[in-house]
C-alpha cells in the first residue's frame, strides 16, 4: 500500500520496548517494520548509539530517525523512526540525571508532537524499590516538560512507550502479588493516575475499559506462553486528540522482545 494510500486509511503510530535494537534485528525486526511501515514507530531499549544499529535501521528507506543514548553503554536509549517531516526535534528535559540516561526522544510534527520515552524503573540492583523516588521524579518532569512543549507549539501531544508501570488491576495477571512490587506499587499507580489528570489520556484503556491484554513477560519458560504478563506499554495522547484515535491496540503476536508493539491509529 503506497503512502497516499495508507494516509487515506489512518496514520498508525507504533512503539515498541525492543530491549536490545541489535539483538531484536536478529529476530526479525526488520521485515517486520518493512511490512507494519508506521508512519511513526518509537523504539525503547536499543541499548545502542545510532551508529550502531544494525544495517538497514539507521535508517531505514523513506524514514528519518532522531535518537538519544545514555552516556552508560549498552544501557537505555530510544530511536523514533518517522516518515513524518519533523519541523524540530530534541531529547532533554534538561536534568542531568535523566539527559544522561537517554530516555526521550521528541519531534514535533506538522499537526502534533510526539514524545518516545523509556520511563525508568523503580527497582534498584539489589531488586528493591529503591529507584521509586527517582521514576516518580522522572514521570514529573517528562509530563511538566511535555506540558511547556504544547503550551508553546501550540499542538496536541502523543506520548508514547515503556511506562513501567501497570495502571490498574486489569494491567496484569497476578495484582495482588504484586502490591509490594515496583510496577505496581499504590504510590507509581497513583503518580500515574495524578500525571494523567494533568490533560492526557491512555488511548487502550479509553477504547477497550475492560480488555485483557499484557505488552509484557517475564523471560522466565513458559510465562509468555501462558499469557502471564503485565500492560506497561501504552499510547497517551492530550484529551483533545482523543476523537481522533479510530483504533488503540497491542500486537501481542509480534515476537522477537519480552516486550510487543502497542500503537494507536489516528483518522485523518
């Protein structure tokens, strides 16, 4: 389907955790996003620097591509994939702690702006909660940011990707072993809810208020098989977008991360 064509139908905007760009380019990532061909795809993890993607995805035929790296190596990044023009474009939010991570990738687009973020999460490496305080911050200062960004452009906003944290109980199969968890702690469940009573919306809880379906699995055997998973992924858009979203999905069939693709299609 040519692009004139496929404008016609709906722009489809996909974000997908690839944890590792590489490694998912091994699997298959490439024939998949030469067949999904979004109009805008963001891609949290890659765990790489631009120059280091994989042939092929730097980028790839008819896309421009604006990425951020964390200073650690190996560790973070995100890269969003457009067929959009971007009028600007940029990736602070003007912390240190979180610039140097590479959790966000911005572009503002013709008719909106659109944030691809890898939220962090609450867990430390002694696996405690110890990085809860640092998330919650974080959540704070991408929404004030995004917030700035609409009040001066003047446009709605998209944001988009790993949020690493289960909303409600809906969000995962086993809430009440859970509570104790980063993830699905009372207080990253309420800073979500505060967040988005600043003006946004979660597009799949909105369209589908009842519907079962996880983004993410552990690595362990058997888990994704027995669908043991939690919905962490997810598509905000400002309220005043919401009429525009004609469909918000995950596509839990996509194979190749612990994570899958969710996205949302836009009418135009």
């Amino acid at each position: 389907m040519n692009a004139a064509r496929r404008a016609a139908v709906g722009l489809r905007i996909l974000s997908w955790n690839v944890n590792g760009i590489r490694a998912v380019a091994r699997k298959g990532f490439g024939a998949w996003f030469l067949g999904a061909r979004p109009f805008v795809l963001g891609v949290q993890e890659t765990k790489a620097a631009p120059e280091q993607f994989p042939p092929g995805l730097d980028p790839p035929p008819g896309y421009s591509v604006h990425a951020a790296q964390a200073v650690k190596k190996g560790y973070s990044g995100v890269a969003t994939f457009s067929q959009l023009p971007a009028v600007a474009t940029h990736s602070a939010l003007g912390f240190k702690e979180f610039d140097d991570e590479g959790r966000v990738a911005a572009t503002e687009h013709e008719a909106f702006v659109v944030f691809n973020v890898y939220f962090p999460k609450g867990s430390g490496p002694a696996r405690d909660n110890s990085r809860v305080p640092y998330k919650l911050k974080f959540y704070d200062a991408l929404i004030t940011h995004a917030l700035k960004v609409k009040k001066k452009t003047g446009k709605p906003l998209i944001v988009m990707g790993d949020f690493n944290t289960a909303h409600g109980a809906l969000d995962l199969a086993n809430p009440k072993s859970n509570v104790k968890n980063s993830g699905f702690l009372p207080e990253e469940r309420e800073d979500l809810t505060r967040q988005l009573g600043r003006g946004f919306v979660d597009t799949f809880r909105a369209l589908h208020p009842d519907k079962v379906q996880y983004s993410w699995w552990r690595n362990w055997p058997g888990v994704r098989e027995r669908n043991v998973g939690w919905r962490i992924d997810g598509v905000w858009v400002s309220k005043e977008m919401l009429p525009n979203v004609k469909e918000a999905f995950i596509l839990d069939d996509v194979r190749g991360s612990d994570h899958c693709p969710v996205g949302i299609t836009l009418g135009v």
